[in-house]
C-alpha cells in the first residue's frame, strides 16, 4: 500500500476525503495536518479527529497546522459548511487530541520515517505543504507526489476564475507549483462532476451504519448550502477525487501542462492559469485533471463507506 499524509481542512467533501483515505486498502494514512480554510484552524482540527474516530482511525495522528494563509488575512466558507465547518450531523462523539507538533513538523516526521516515498494529498489550502517545502527542502526528494484538489481550467466558484482553496492561499500554492516535485492537479473543472445526487445520499443513508447517516447528513447539508449559494442541483464533492486519483490513476485523465497562479491580478487573484494549448511554451510543471470517470469514483468512495460501516 502506498503511504500517504492527508492535508485538509473539513469541510464537508474533506472528511469524504478523509473516510476514502482510512477505508482503501491501497493507501496507508500515515497522518492527518489541518489548516484554516472552510473554517477556523481549532475547529478543522476538531473536525478531522472527529472524523477519523467515526471511521475507526481514532489512532492516525493529527496535527494543527497554519491557522492562516501566508499572506493577509483568512476568509473561511462558513456559508458553504456552517458554522462548525461540518454543520448537518449530530456529530457529538469522544476523539482523540491532537498531537502536540505543529502539523508541518508532524508531516516532517512522517516523511522523513517512512521507508518508501510519501505522497502529499492536499485537500485545502496550501499553506502547511508551502511551508513545509520552505521550511524543510531536505524532504523534498522524499516526496513521491503532492495531489492537490484546488484551482480550475475554467471557472472559479469564489471569484469568477479563483477556487476556494487557491484564492485562500494563492503564494502558498505558487510555491508548491514551482517546487518542481510531481504535482498533480484536481480543479473544479473536473471536481464539478462529482455530484453527490439523490441517488448517492440515499445509498449512503440506505448502508445503515452511524458512518453511512453522518456522510448521508453531510452531503445533505452540502446540497442545501450549494443550492442556496451557487444555485447548483446537487452538490460537487470536489476533495475525495484527489484521493481517488492516488488509489486508482485511471479514475481520471490528466494532462502534464504548465499552470502559474495569479499573485497580482486586479480581478484573478488566485486563479490558476492552466497552458493546455501550449501557448507559453513553459515546461509543464503538473498533471491537470481534465476528465473524471465519475461512475468508478462513487465506487470507490461507496466501498469505502461501506467498508468501514460494517
Ligand atoms: C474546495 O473548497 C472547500 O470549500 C472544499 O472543501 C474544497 O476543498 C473547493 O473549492
Ligand atoms: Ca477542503
């Protein structure tokens, strides 16, 4: 199995994320780092304990990391995931504590101690895997990928071409585009087919585990909030796919092109500017999704529900 860290920040879709990285046989979660973006840097923390002890992980380790972008101020998403940054279920449960490191030296450890090459699945921000790369580049060579889920080839959802996490963010993720390690990115332009339909939140409901209803009652949440805000039918489940694209590559296409991210545009800030017609003739520096099979996909992530629920 391939060792993984997690980077997240739930976030309804993060702790989707976090569920397929415990239940795959295929990934081994070595730990779990939280940084402030769809919610305030304590509650994602709480979050991700929250989460791993309903999928039986209580023994992954966490740790907080940044509890704000490397430059200005933080805007969390609490339109999107509440108050809590997990509002919908009753998810009054004892956790674990988190570790007493700060989450860039815990996925220093982490990488540092394993035997194989340690892939990085950023599902927020980018700011902890930023400072980890400036803080610590002896680490670099031992980091077989970072996946993130974040930016678009297309259209944004925070500004018209800015996603949530790059916009929250945008010198932490230019760092990580320029480190020259293999990236890999899932944006919205493939995320926004990940819906989980009525028909996925009645499957998850219907596996009848506590597991099953809290993800049935987090999605649930989720279509309220992207109906009311974005006017979407369904809502996209855009982190969990940066999980499947480390367990099973074919779930996606990608295409190696250049992408630069906008520091100081006047109305892009944040966006990611994806070279997929070779305009610029810059050497490509990540793998941009550009297709999902969004049928394996809810395999994957249905299995793993289910694995964990029984
Ligand atoms: C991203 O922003 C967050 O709200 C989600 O958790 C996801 O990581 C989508 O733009
Ligand atoms: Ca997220």
């Amino acid at each position: 199995s391939r060792p993984v860290v997690v980077d997240c920040d739930p976030g309804h879709d993060d702790a989707l994320a976090l569920v397929l990285a415990v239940a795959d046989p295929r990934l081994r979660l070595l730990g779990v780092t939280t940084v402030a973006g769809n919610q305030t840097l304590d509650k994602t923390t709480r979050n991700a304990l929250k989460i791993l002890a309903l999928a039986g992980a209580a023994e992954v380790p966490v740790a907080a990391g940044c509890d704000r972008p490397l430059v200005g101020e933080l805007t969390v998403a609490e339109d999107i995931h509440g108050v809590s940054g997990l509002d919908g279920p009753d998810l009054d449960l004892p956790t674990g504590e988190p570790a007493d490191v700060h989450g860039v030296e815990l996925m220093r450890r982490l990488i540092t101690e394993s035997v194989e090459p340690v892939t990085l699945i950023a599902t927020g921000p980018l700011t902890n895997v930023a400072l980890l790369l400036r803080r610590h580049p002896e680490v670099a060579p031992l980091v077989r990928r970072i996946v993130f889920m974040g930016g678009s080839t297309e259209r944004g959802n925070t500004t018209p071409y800015g996603e949530f996490n790059i916009v929250t963010d945008p010198e932490a993720a230019d760092i990580v585009l320029r480190s020259g390690l293999p990236t890999t990115m899932i944006g919205l332009n493939v995320t926004h087919r990940a819906l989980a339909t009525d028909e996925i939140i009645a499957e998850l409901r219907g596996l009848g585990s506590r597991l099953g209803t809290v993800c049935a009652e987090l999605m649930t949440f989720f279509a309220g909030a992207y109906h009311r805000v974005f006017g979407f039918a369904h809502p996209p489940v855009h982190d969990p796919v940066a999980v499947a694209a480390v367990i099973d590559p074919a779930v996606l296409r990608t295409v190696a092109a250049p992408v630069a991210v906008e520091l100081t545009g006047r109305h892009t800030r944040g966006a990611t500017v994806v070279d997929l017609h070779d305009s610029t003739g810059r050497t490509p520096n990540a793998d941009v999704a550009v297709d999902l099979d969004v049928e394996a996909f809810w395999r994957l992530l249905m299995a793993a529900v289910r694995t964990l629920g029984s």
